[in-house]
C-alpha cells in the first residue's frame, strides 16, 4: 500500500478518513496521494489533518510526510492562487506555516492588498512545475500556468521562461520531455490570440534557430508572427480570426462535438501548409476520437512537417 511511485487519486471524503485514521499504513499512504507534488487538493478539512499529523501525531514517519506535504504547498504558492489562497487561509486559522520572503514583504507594505495577495515574478526553478501543471488534466490547472506564461497587459512577459521550456522537450528525463512537449503545445495554441505572446515567440524563433527544440516544433515556425506577415498586426489577425473561425484559440477544455466538426472541416479545408498546420495542431487539442482519426490520417501526409506534426499530437 505504501508505494511512493503509484498514487492515484483517493475520494476526498476517503482520504479525509485516512488521514484522520489510526491505521499507520493508511495514514501514511493517504500523506503521500495528498502531496500536492502528486495530486492537488484543496478541501480545508483535509488540510486541518495533515497539520493535526504534523503536530500532534505518533508516528514519525507520518509527521515527516506532513512536513513534506506543508512544504510542498508552500513551493506551490509562487504559481498556483489555489494554493497562495489556501496558505493564507491557514495562516489566518492559526496554524504554524512558513511565509514565503516575497508574501513577507507584501504584507508589510500593504497587507494582503485590495484583491488579496498577488503572485511572485516567475523564476528559472519554478519551470519543472509550470510544466507539470501545464501538461495535466485539470482545466484549472492549465489555465493557471497559462496566466504565468501570458499575464496580459499588467505585467511583464518573462522571455527565459519560455525558453526554459521549449528547451526542457528535449529532455533526456521521458517524462519530463513528453510533459514539456504537451505543455509546450497548449502554450502555442493559446499564443494564437495573444499579440504579446506573439512577440515572445518571435524573439523565442530566434533563441531556438537550429537546435533540435526548432527541428521537432515546425508549427514554431508558423506561429511567429515576424514583421513581413499577415498576422504581425491586429487588425489582420482580426481578419484572419473572421476568415478562419475554427482556428481561433478555443477556451480550455471548450473542445465541444460542434467545435470538433469546424476543425475537421478547417483541416479539410485548407489550402496552404500553413492553414493546415495550425489547424492539426488546434484539432490535437481536442482529445476526441474523431480527431485523433484525422491526424493519424494526416501522419501520413506527403508533406513531412504536417506528417510531423500530425503524429506528434497523437503522442
């Protein structure tokens, strides 16, 4: 039962019974499914149990696990407002947590602020993370580590983040390539319909030309908007939305049967490699047999970046 390496999901009305057990074993089990490093959540009377075991527990290897789970949140917090939420509540409940250094100074200087505490500058270490949450399941989770990547206008675009990540494709770790590809593939379709991600992209061309990340991404190279194409400006990349509907970047997880059946039809459709390209990409979103029907078709493709990239997204 105790195996760090198989910790799917639990119920979280079971977890909560485990957690708040008697039973080592399952204590000890439900310390590891709970880590934040593995499964994420965020039920306040779980949370009231793992400090419980950290402070007032008998078995020492449980209260080191609590130790760990609490120190996993609090790494969370440079990126995930859940978890930012979720630490503030608890410090506020009077439980013993450590405030991270950049929250210290937010709170000396205004408090929590109006809206409530705000996130912390992206750096270098926090990538392996974004990734993670980048490349789950969890709609929530993908668009939190999308507002990392792309904040809007109120804040400042971090270019090495992104080049962290497209490097990180080629990792030798196969998970971590295979995370950081899927990541590194949702973050390009949400550019679509950012003008400022646009332009990281641009830059990002650059930083990447002749490496093995540009080699296995030709889609980089038609998702940089460079100066001399259509898409370098607003007004034609409104134009180009009106022409080509189905390509405008759908919300995450928005990827309805109607939605399906307007990529297909994009991909029919489209006349140049470019066209074609972008609408793969868009339909290898979707996660739906009809598409991954599409793109096994499109894998054998005669042009090889789209037999390229059609049989990267069903991967």
């Amino acid at each position: 039962m105790d195996n760090p390496n198989h910790c799917p999901r639990i119920d979280p009305a079971v977890l909560l019974q485990m957690l708040r057990s008697d039973d080592v074993e399952a204590q000890r089990h439900a310390l590891l499914v709970v880590c934040p490093c593995r499964n994420r959540y965020y039920d306040k009377e779980i949370w009231r149990a793992i400090f419980a075991v950290r402070d007032t527990g008998t078995d020492g290897k449980a209260r080191e696990r609590a130790h760990h789970v609490i120190g996993t949140l609090q790494e969370r917090t440079r990126f995930d407002m859940r978890s930012l939420e979720l630490l503030n509540w608890l410090k506020a409940q009077g439980y013993r947590v450590f405030i991270p250094p950049w929250l210290q100074r937010q709170f000396r200087k205004n408090g929590a602020g109006a809206h409530g505490p705000r996130l912390p500058k992206v750096i270098s270490r926090d990538v392996p993370a974004l990734i993670e949450a980048l490349a789950s399941d969890d709609p929530e989770e993908q668009k939190q580590a999308l507002q990392v990547f792309c904040p809007g206008r109120a804040r400042q675009y971090k270019k090495r983040i992104w080049l962290a990540l497209f490097r990180t494709c080629n990792s030798t770790d196969p998970k971590l390539g295979s995370e950081s590809r899927i990541a590194a593939n949702r973050l390009l379709a949400h550019a679509i319909g950012d003008p400022r991600a646009q332009e990281v992209l641009e830059w990002l061309r650059r930083e990447l030309r002749g490496s093995e990340v540009e080699e296995d991404y030709p889609l980089m190279e038609d998702l940089t908007w460079a100066p001399d194409r259509p898409f370098s400006r607003s007004a034609n990349l409104a134009r180009y939305g009106r022409e080509h509907p189905a390509l405008r970047a759908p919300a995450i997880g928005d990827f309805s049967d109607p939605m399906v059946d307007r990529l297909i039809e994009a991909v029919r459709t489209s006349q140049r490699s470019r066209d074609l390209r972008m609408a793969l990409h868009a339909l290898g979103q979707a996660g739906s047999p009809r598409a991954t029907a599409v793109l096994q078709e499109y894998g054998n493709h005669p042009e090889e970046s789209i037999r390229k990239l059609a049989r990267s997204m069903l991967h």
